[in-house]
C-alpha cells in the first residue's frame, strides 16, 4: 500500500509540474514568435515607405517600449532585402537586389511572380515577408521582400533551448520528488497502520467474548431446550463472528490477496464444478440456469484466487436473485483476452451507480438489511482478486431487472503487486 501511495503521489506531482512547465515554456515560446512576427512585418513596413519615396523618412520613429520593434537607421541596415518594381502592364519588372546576396535576378522575378499570383498587398513566399504599394515616384507597383531566415532560427534556437531547460528540471524535479515521496505519505501511510492495527487487535479482542457468546447459548440450548431467543442470539453471533472474520481480512492489507501464483487452469472445468456446487441452492429458489461455456477453455491463474472469485460472483447471483429468477453464464476468448459474464435478475435494480457495488461494505438496500447473510465485501474482494491478474471486473445494469458482472482476464497474465491498481 506505501509503494502504491508513493507511486500516485510521484505521478501526481509529476502532471503538476509537467502542466506548469508545458505552460510556462508555451508562453514563453507563443510570446516570442509574436513579437518576432510583429518585428518582421513593422521592419518591412518601414523598408517599404522608403523605398517607395526614395529616401529616409525625415524623422525616425522612436522605439515604443521595452518589447517593441526598433524601427531606427541601425535596424534599416541590418534587414536583408530587396525590390522588384512592377509596371502598369505587369510586364516590365525593375530588379534591385543590392541589399542581399544570395538572390539572383532571375529568382526576384520568380518569387514576385509568386507573391503577383496571390493577389494580396502582403504576405509569405518562402522564406520571405513581402509587401505591395504603388510607387510614389514612378508609378507602378512595389514589392519589397524581407528575409526572415534569420527570425526564424532565432525562434527555433529559443524553442530548443527552452525546451532542453524544461526537460532537464522535469528530470531533477522527478529525482527531487522521488527522495521526497516517502517522507511526503509517511503521515498517511502511518495513519492507516495505526487503523488497521486497531481493527487487528480489537477483531482479536472481540472474538473470545463472541466464542463464549456462543458456547454459552449452545449449553442453554441443551440444558434448558432450543427457544426463539437463544436461536436469535446463536444467528446474530455466527454472523457477527463472520463480520470480524472479513474485518480482519480486510485489515491485512488490499482485503487479504496476495500476488498470484500464475499457472494454467482448465477455466471450463472450474465453472461446471462451480455450477455443481450452486446446483442445490439453485433448484431450492427455482433458478432457471442457462450456461454457455465452450469445452477445453484455459487461462493463467491463480486457481485457489479463481475458485475464490467464482464462488463470490455465483453465490451473489443466487443470493439475489429473485425465486423463479434466470442466471445466465457465457465465457468466451476473444482475442487476447477471456471474458466470463454471469447474469441475474433482480427484484429491482439498486438505485445507485454499478461500479459502486464494488465498495466495501456497501449494500444496495437502505435499510441494510440482514436477510442475505452478506457483508458487503465480497465483490470488493473479487474486483481485487481480478485486478490482481491484470484483468477487469465491471458491473452493469439491463433491463428490465438483471445485473452483469464481467471479468476479462488477459489469457497472458501477468502478476500484479499487491495493492498495485489497474491503470
């Protein structure tokens, strides 16, 4: 039960710190990619209206904070670029690539043609921003396109080095809560120590006064003769005795089942031996038995936890099933995996979730009553003993009034530590 706390508390804290720095990298990341976006597309802009008037604007912008782009004489000499002027004909091009050096002529005019095709004023083509204007001086239209080969390496050296930082803390941060998590749970492990130990010492306290209990009714009964009362008192002592028999189960740790001991079992015989076994108290409530269980069936198991769990899943069936009532079993290997589903009616269906028919001590009539002899642990137990084999049990409600209940074994199973939950 420690290594299992330990585990979810690591994980736990690992989707914590994984979404923080998920989050904190995307920001960082998205923020830079807009403000070197922003800074390409306002540099462009700027070369543009210089170009189309021929010279500098007779005043600089100046900076406009911290984060913005800088649009002074140092940024105009840094940018790599060039223009293709357009005549009114789309014809006659006027090619000026000066400002940068691995573009030809010949590759200008393909690539405005391109940015041409779009019909847009702005815009991409490869590695270049472009942007369209009429000409001031000359007429005609002017493009000017900006490389941004190097805004984009830029972006992705950030990326990578921001993601390498954030790799490298979720990897110390994990070595960090790993030392840490034992002393984190040590409270709650320690907590649910100290309760079962008291479920442990007050079931061993509580089981002499109940044997005397007992003992003493069955003397009264043989000296004084057998009456209601002392019939009453055998009952509820027998049923309490079983009561502390389950609390001290369940207070050995994960309901008293151990890892299994995985071999092959002949799973067809099991359940014909199971439905021989349940025969008298079926034919006494006149169940209608329908079975479908192909011969020659195997599967890797435990076989003391398998009969184990067919007993808990067959004599809840019977004990709930109304007299008259149908139980209907199927098995199956599909695929990977062996499915076995055992059906019943009921006299109506518990007005609660199916999967909470699982939890301890839970019983699906209000009054919790008495009647059935249960203790309300058994398919908790038997959900336990499944998942132990790397397998699923789901319960499910058809109409009008029947519950299923599913295992699905894997037919390759592999053994599950003890307390370890199904992912």
């Amino acid at each position: 039960m420690i290594h299992t706390l330990q585990k979810r508390f690591i994980l736990s804290a690992m989707l914590a710190v994984g979404l923080l720095l998920a989050v904190l990298l995307g920001a960082i990341n998205v923020g830079n990619v807009a403000l070197t976006a922003r800074q390409s597309r306002q540099t462009a802009d700027m070369l543009l209206n210089e170009a189309r008037r021929g010279q500098p604007p007779p005043k600089e912008d100046p900076p406009r904070g911290f984060l913005a782009a800088p649009t002074d004489a140092n940024a105009r000499m840094a940018a790599l670029y060039f223009t293709v002027l357009v005549g009114a004909d789309d014809a006659q091009m006027q090619i000026n690539t000066e400002r940068i050096a691995d573009v030809t002529a010949e590759e200008a005019e393909a690539l405005c043609r391109q940015a041409m095709a779009k019909s847009q004023s702005a815009g991409r083509v490869g590695r270049f921003l472009y942007r369209a204007a009429p000409n001031e001086r000359a007429g005609g239209t002017l493009y000017l396109f900006l490389d941004t080969a190097a805004q984009r390496r830029s972006v992705l050296r950030v990326a990578f080095f921001s993601l390498t930082a954030g790799l490298a803390c979720f990897v110390a941060m994990l070595f960090f809560v790993i030392l840490l998590s034992k002393k984190a749970i040590r409270p709650i492990a320690e907590n649910m120590e100290r309760q079962k130990q008291f479920v442990t010492d007050a079931g061993h306290e509580i089981k002499t006064p109940l044997a005397i209990i007992l003992a003493n009714a069955e003397a009264m009964a043989l000296y004084e003769g057998e009456n209601k009362w002392l019939k009453n008192i055998r009952e509820q002592t027998v049923r309490l005795n079983g009561l502390m028999q389950n609390l001290l189960a369940l207070a050995k740790g994960d309901e008293a089942v151990s890892p299994p001991d995985l071999q092959p079992v002949a799973l067809s015989e099991e359940l014909n031996r199971t439905l021989e076994t349940f025969a008298e108290p079926m034919r006494q409530k006149e169940l209608t038995v329908t079975a479908a269980v192909p011969p020659g069936l195997t599967l890797r198991a435990d076989p003391e936890q398998l009969r184990r769990l067919l007993l808990i899943l067959f004599d809840n069936a019977v004990k709930y099933s109304p007299r008259g009532g149908e139980v209907q079993l199927t098995c199956r290997a599909e695929g990977k995996k062996v499915e076995l589903t055992l059906q019943n009616q009921c006299e109506a269906l518990p007005n609660c979730p199916a999967e909470k028919l699982f939890d301890r001590f839970y019983r699906a009539d209000a009054a919790r009553t008495h009647a059935d002899g249960g203790y309300g642990v058994g398919l908790s137990i038997a959900k336990t003993i499944v998942e132990a084999h790397g397998g699923t049990l789901r319960a499910a409600y058809l109409p009008p009034n029947a519950i299923a209940f599913t295992a699905a074994f894997p037919q390759n199973a592999k053994p599950r530590a003890k307390g370890e939950k199904q992912a």
